[in-house]
C-alpha cells in the first residue's frame, strides 16, 4: 500500500515536472521573440524601456553583441564584469538556427538556469533566461505536503480495513457448523461450507464405521473367551474326576478321550481366531502375492482331510483344470480346507463332497472392475489386467450331499461364531469361525462368493476369483 503511494508520488511529481518544464521553455521562446521584435521595430532604449515593464520580475535578459560582449544585463548593473558570452550554448546555437532554448546551471546566479536566445537582424543576440527549480528541489517541495497526506492516507485505510474486517467477518464468526448448508451468508462462501458440510459428513460416516468395528472387536473377544470357557470347564471337569480316583480304570481311556478331544476343539478355535485377526491386519499385497493353481491346492487338502472323511464315510472328490489366481496360497489353502471340512462335517454317511475348478468368461462386471482397481502385481510388473482385453475367472464349486442351507440363513452363515444349530456343529467339531475365514480369503483376493442348493439335498459353495 504504502509501496504503491510512494511510486504514485514518484511518477505524479515526474509528470508535472517535465510538463510545468516543457510549457516554461516554449513560454520563454515566444517572449524572446516578442523582445526580438521591439528590438527590431524601435531604438534600443525605448525596447529596453518596454521590456523592463514587461519582463521584471519574471525574465532576466541580455543583450549580447554578435561578438559574444555583454551589452546590457537587467541584473547586473556594470556589464563589463561579465565575460565575453559568445561561447555560451544558446548563443551559439540560436547564432546557427536564429533561435534557441537552452537549460543549464548558470555560474554567474547559481542556480538552474532556463535560456533562450534570439539573433537580431544586426546580428546581435537578446536572451531571456529564467531561473528553475531542479527536479529534485521540485519533490523535495511536494514532499511534505505528501508525507501529510500519506500519513492520513495511512490512517484512513487502517480504520476503513478494520471496520470492513468486522463487518465481514461478523457472519463468520456466527457460523453455525453443526448444520453448514443452513447457514445464509455469501454466495463465496458456499463451496467452503459445502466441503465442510461434505467432510462432516464423512467423518461421521467414519466415526460410525469406528464403533461399528469396536463394537464388532468387542464382541468377538468375549465370544472367543465365552467359546474357549466351555472345552475348559470339560476338561476340568474330567480331569478332577480323575485326578480324585471318581473313574473306574477300565473308563480313563474314554475320559483321556474326551479330554482329548476337547483339546483339539481349543486347538481349533485358538487356530482360527489367530487366522481371522491376521486377516483383520492384512490387505492385498502385490509385493507379496504369487500364483497359486487352485487345483493343486485342493489335491493337498483333499489328503489333509483324508482321516476325516473316512471317520465320517464322506467321499471326496477333486476334478476340473490347472487354474491359477494371484494372491496368498496360505489363504487359498485355508479357505478350500474349511469348504471341504463344512462339506464332509455338515453330512451324511455315504454322502459325498465334489470340488471342482473351471476357468470362465467373467461374467459379474464388478468383479473385473474390482481386480483392475486393486491388483498391482508384484515386483514393479506392469499391471496384468487390461480392461478392454476379455477376462477370465477361476471359478470353484464345492457342493456336498448335506442337509443344504435354508435361503434366509445363506448370509448369516459367513458371520463370526454363527451357527445354525449349536449342538450339531459343536459335535461335527466346528468352531463357528471358518466360514468367516473363507469370506475373509475370498474379499482379500477380491473374489466373490455364493450360497446355493436346495434343503434337504445338499449345498453348493461358488467361489470366483479372477484368474491369473
Ligand atoms: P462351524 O465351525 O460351526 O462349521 P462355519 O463358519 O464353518 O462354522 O459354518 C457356520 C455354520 O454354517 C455352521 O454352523 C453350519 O450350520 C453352517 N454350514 C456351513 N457349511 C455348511 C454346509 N456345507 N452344509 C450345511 N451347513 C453348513
């Protein structure tokens, strides 16, 4: 502000300068030929006399012989004091030209000195001269009355800043934020109560999305104590009958069983919770991804799984082709162990649990957009997915002759700890986590996956991924 009052000042007092310089020298051109003519047109001492009233107080003049001697000066009163002044630049240019204007610092007076010079028929010279303030006197003048008024300037903008200030930011300051777009102010200040509004509203989102997941913690800690209590107390239980000589010897074999198998249930659901809370922890990682041929897989746990089978007299069978997904074989085993182990568990004797695996056109769009968003395959690789190309999915069909799974329990199924009929799966062995473990594989690998079949006759677990 003040920068540009200065540079106002500045260039304000150049302009007038050197316009007021300009009007002077063309003013004292046309006097000096005015005195030229009453020179020229009446004797000396009558022009001088006519000059004197005209010009006094305003122009000094001089007439100069064409020799450059003084004749008379209307300020210096013995003229032979003055040098000779044919060498003086207005004199020698108005001797070229007839006439002549010239500024310049006068040694005989000291100051700036504005000349101009006119040649006389006879040959003699007249001259007016005028003496001039230099620029820098010139600001130096206007200085003070400047100061003055940039000092009120100064003052005037502060006060007139501070009060627009205050009335601009009353409305602000009254800014109700728990409601934004309720808020009437001006029309620019919309698209910011707009992203406020918007965050807000995310954060809210976000917040819920944070107690949901606490909420959902929680419960999941006092299910796994509540599930852990339960094989404990047995165990105890057997134990200290037991311990306090209550079994006859030929039934501790039978009791060590139960023993026995109430620790493998512990076993099982320690293993499980560990696994789900990896998962919590864990999100694709293309660093760590490689390819893993689902058939392969399923060959590996259907012999894992040989044992339990035949105790339940379930066949297993693994057919379809070498397909391959890009993602963790830790994870792809562990969900095709637990869809296998519900087939053969969730079964009749005689029964039978099919696997098979099929590479087909992607069908479901979101699926393929979902891969193309995600996937960023290992080692600086560019990425394998091209959109416009056309896409395949490994697709995986686990179907079982089982009791099937009514159509309203088809989502239940997949939380943690649910199932459906507490005493049948607590004694087929399952902990209530393994579907949850599947679900979990299946999003990490950005698959999707299906509930089919039919009560009564069996169910069909369709899992699709995309393929490698
Ligand atoms: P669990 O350890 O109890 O088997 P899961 O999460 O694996 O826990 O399964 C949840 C529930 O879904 C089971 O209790 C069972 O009732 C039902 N279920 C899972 N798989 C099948 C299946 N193949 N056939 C019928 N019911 C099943």
């Amino acid at each position: 502000m003040l920068a540009i009052i200065m540079m106002m000042f500045l260039s304000l007092s150049l302009i007038f300068y050197y316009t007021s310089e300009h009007e002077a020298e063309s003013r004292i051109v046309t006097q000096a030929n005015v005195a030229a003519d009453y020179l020229e047109g009446a004797s000396r001492d009558e022009a001088l006399g006519i000059m004197n009233e005209q010009f006094a107080g305003v122009y000094r003049y001089t007439l100069i012989a064409e020799d450059g001697e003084v004749l008379y000066d209307s300020e210096v009163t013995d003229e032979s004091l003055l040098d000779n002044h044919g060498a003086r630049p207005e004199v020698l240019s108005a001797k070229e030209a007839g006439s002549s204007v010239a500024s310049r610092y006068s040694e005989t007076l000291n100051a700036d000195m504005l000349y101009a010079a006119v040649q006389l028929d006879d040959g003699s010279f007249v001259r007016l001269s005028e003496s001039r303030e230099s620029l820098l006197s010139y600001m130096g003048e206007l200085a003070v009355p400047m100061a003055v008024f940039l000092a009120l300037a100064c003052c005037l903008v502060f006060v007139v800043s501070r009060a627009l200030t205050m009335r601009i930011m009353k409305p602000i300051d009254a800014l109700d934020f728990s409601d934004p777009l309720e808020n009437e102010i001006y029309e620019e200040m919309d698209p910011l109560l707009v992203r406020i509004d918007e965050q807000q509203r995310q954060l809210k989102i976000q917040n819920k999305e944070l107690a949901r997941a606490e909420s959902l913690r929680r419960d999941f800690s006092a299910n796994v104590s509540h599930e852990m209590k339960t094989p404990l107390q047995v165990i105890a239980g057997y134990a200290e009958l037991m311990k306090n000589g209550m079994v006859p010897p030929e039934d501790t074999a039978k009791f060590a069983g139960l023993i026995y198998e109430e620790s493998q249930a512990m076993r099982a659901l320690i293993n499980d919770v560990l696994t789900l809370s990896r998962l919590d922890e864990t999100a694709f990682d293309g660093d760590t991804a490689s390819l893993v041929d689902v058939l392969e897989v399923a060959d590996r746990v259907k012999m894992r799984l040989q044992v339990l089978a035949q105790e339940r007299g379930v066949t297993v069978s693994v057919s379809g082709e070498n397909a391959s997904v890009i993602g963790s074989p830790t994870l792809v085993e562990e969900m095709v162990y637990n869809l296998v182990e519900n087939g053969i568990r969730y079964n009749h004797e005689g029964g039978s649990v099919a696997f098979h695996v099929s590479v087909e056109d992607v069908s479901d769009p979101f699926l393929r957009l979902d891969h193309n968003v995600t996937r960023r395959f290992a080692s600086g690789q560019a990425p394998r997915y091209d959109a416009s190309a056309s896409q395949r999915q490994v697709v995986i069909r686990v179907t079982d002759t089982g009791p099937g799974i009514p159509p309203e329990k088809r989502e239940k199924i997949f939380e943690r700890f649910y199932r459906m009929e507490k005493s049948r799966s607590k004694e087929t062995g399952g902990t209530g986590l393994g579907l949850a473990i599947v679900k979990h594989a299946v999003m990490y690998h950005n698959g999707r996956i299906d509930v089919n079949g039919e009560v009564g006759k069996g169910t069909t677990f369709t899992v699709r991924i995309l393929s490698a």
